[in-house]
C-alpha cells in the first residue's frame, strides 16, 4: 500500500476515534469510565469501532472494486446492505458475548428493529465514506495513469520517429525513386507521393488519441509498397485486410511498429510469403498477425530497433484490460497476434 493512501486510512481513523472520544467525554463515560477506557477495551468502545471497521473495509476492498468501479450500480446496493446487516450482526455478537444484551435491555421486537435500523445506518455512512475515498484515489491513479499515458505516447512517438525516418529507410527509398524517375516518371511520383503521405501521418496524425482504423491502414499500404520497389520479388509479403471496418478506432501506430519490426528482421526477402500480415476485423474484436521468416536473427527487443517492450507498456496503457498480445518465435518464423476489443 502507498505512503498516501497509509496517511489517508490512519487519519480516517484518528478522525473517527476522537470524535467517539469527544462524545464519551460530553457523555462522562459510562458510570464516569474515562472515555480512552471505553474505547479501549468495553463492548461498547469494540461495538462502536469493530462494525463499522467490517462496513469500511467491506465496501473498500470489496463493494468498490467489483462491483461499483465497474459500474454494476445494482450489485453494490444489494452487496452494501448485505455488508451493512453484517456488520449489524457483529455488533450484536460483541453485545451478546459481553452479556451487555438480555431481555432487560430490548422489552419489545420494535425495540431490536430500531437498534438494528440504528447500526446499519452507523454502518452505511463508513461504507459511502469508503467508496468515496475509494473513488478519490481510483480516480487520482487515473489521473497518474493519463499523465504516464502520455509521457509514453511521446516517448513512443519519438522513438517512432527515429525508427521509421532513419536514414537507410528513407535514402534508400529515395534513391529507388530516383532510378524509377527516368524508366517510369508515373510510377516514381506516385511513389513520392506515397513517401510524403507516410510523412505527413507520422508528424501529424499521430497527435490525437484515436484515429480511424482505416488511417492505419492507409499508411500500412503505402508503407509496404514502398518497400516493395526494393525487391524484385513482390510476393514477398503476402497481405490482407478484411471485415467492415468503418467506424472502427484505433490508437495511432498501435500496428505499423509490429510491421516495420518484421521488414527489418526478415529473412528470405526473395522468397514468397517471407512477410505475412493479417488485419480481420470482426465485432468487437480487430485481430492482427504479423509473421517473418528468420535465420536465428535477433529478436527486434533486442540490438536496436523499436523494442516490443516500449510497444507491451503502450499497448497496457492505452488499452488496459481489452487487448492480448503473444509473440512467439520458432525456429523459422517471428510470429505476433494482437487482439483488440472494441
């Protein structure tokens, strides 16, 4: 547990015991008992602290994040009252066993409804004290969250930026351009046009949090088309998108760094299928895999290049609790499968 959220519970307590204290000292205690007595070891001290430490706890560590931080408004009022009649229970098993309550105390059923309505309620007002607190540390740790989210957002973008635009990328890209310029002026400028779309997206589609999935998957084409002029085998990489996918978001570069990763470390690049990529979108679910041949080559975590460990902290980040990611490597092929649940 936190240093914070330690300060918070102990000062919650140390609030809650000195205003019993205060009130058994309006009160001169029972039969003049000093009120630090009463609270330290009489029933009535245990049945003013321990039920309502039950309801506390209760709703902090149980009703909260099961039920009310998923929004399952319904079952945190069923399980509060349960919570609350427990903690009922226990005040009445601290009375009993204390022999503080007989039938001299509680002349009639009414009397005991009462009572029981009176603690429940005690017992209520810890447990809405306790989700509130709950709520207000959940919703600070969001707020950390944010704040990393985007500190990673920027991270990811400049290492991004690094990986894609390198030199060899881009001069070698250039430079096929350039060949193509005299053999086939039409095809070499709509190659630099497809160079310039793949600029503009990484400076400037990339700044907000989502973007169509159908973006994504425009620069993918341009991408692997451009690395296409480089090979005389075009069926090098086999690739297909299928499923409707309008309307469908995603966050940007969540897949190019699987695809730039598998260009940079493939092997065979002569052979066919040596890249294999898969986008199927079928709702709720977006399910990509990214394969490469290999000859023993370095996993792209490892020697340079943009790492999938930056890529898994992004992914936890921006898609916490909706997305599976496997990576496997055999002796012949690097394989990725993301799932992404809409």
């Amino acid at each position: 547990m936190r240093p914070i959220v330690i300060i918070i519970h102990v000062g919650y307590w140390s609030m809650y015991l000195l205003l019993i204290a205060l009130i058994f000292i309006g009160l001169q205690g029972p039969q003049g008992t000093s009120a630090w007595k009463v609270l330290g070891g009489s029933p009535v001290g245990l049945m003013a602290i321990l039920p309502n430490f039950v309801s506390f706890y209760g709703h902090y560590l149980g009703i909260f994040p099961k039920f009310l931080a998923n929004k399952r408004l319904m079952a945190t009022l069923l399980s509060s009252i349960l919570v609350c009649a427990i903690s009922a229970v226990v005040a009445f098993v601290i009375l009993s066993l204390s022999q503080v309550l007989n039938h001299t105390i509680f002349d009639h059923p009414k009397e005991v409804l009462m009572f029981t309505t009176w603690l429940m309620a005690v017992a209520a007002v810890h447990g809405i004290l306790a989700l509130i607190i709950s709520g207000a540390i959940a919703w600070y740790d969001n707020l950390k969250d944010r704040e990393t989210l985007i500190e990673k957002n920027f991270e990811m973008e400049m290492a991004l930026i690094k990986a894609q635009l390198n030199p060899h990328f881009l001069f070698n890209t250039l430079n096929n351009i350039d060949i193509l310029i005299e053999k086939n002026p039409a095809k070499a400028s709509a190659y630099l046009n497809q160079l310039s779309e793949i600029m503009r997206f990484m400076l400037y589609e990339t700044k907000t949090e989502k973007i169509p999935l159908s973006k994504e998957i425009r620069y993918l084409n341009q991408y692997i088309e451009l690395q296409k002029i480089r090979n005389a085998r075009p069926d090098f990489v086999q690739y297909e998108v299928s499923g409707a996918l309008d309307g469908v978001f995603i966050a940007p570069m969540t897949l190019i760094p699987f695809v730039e990763n598998a260009f940079k470390y493939a092997e065979g690049m002569r052979e066919s299928g040596a890249i294999r990529i898969s986008i199927q979108y079928d709702a709720p679910a977006l399910v990509f895999t990214c394969q490469n041949r290999h000859n023993n080559t370095p996993n792209p975590t490892e020697n340079g290049g943009l790492g999938n460990a930056l890529v898994q902290k992004r992914l936890t980040l921006l898609y916490p609790g909706t997305h599976e990611l496997h990576l496997k490597k055999n002796e012949e092929w690097f394989n990725v499968t993301l799932r992404l649940h809409q």
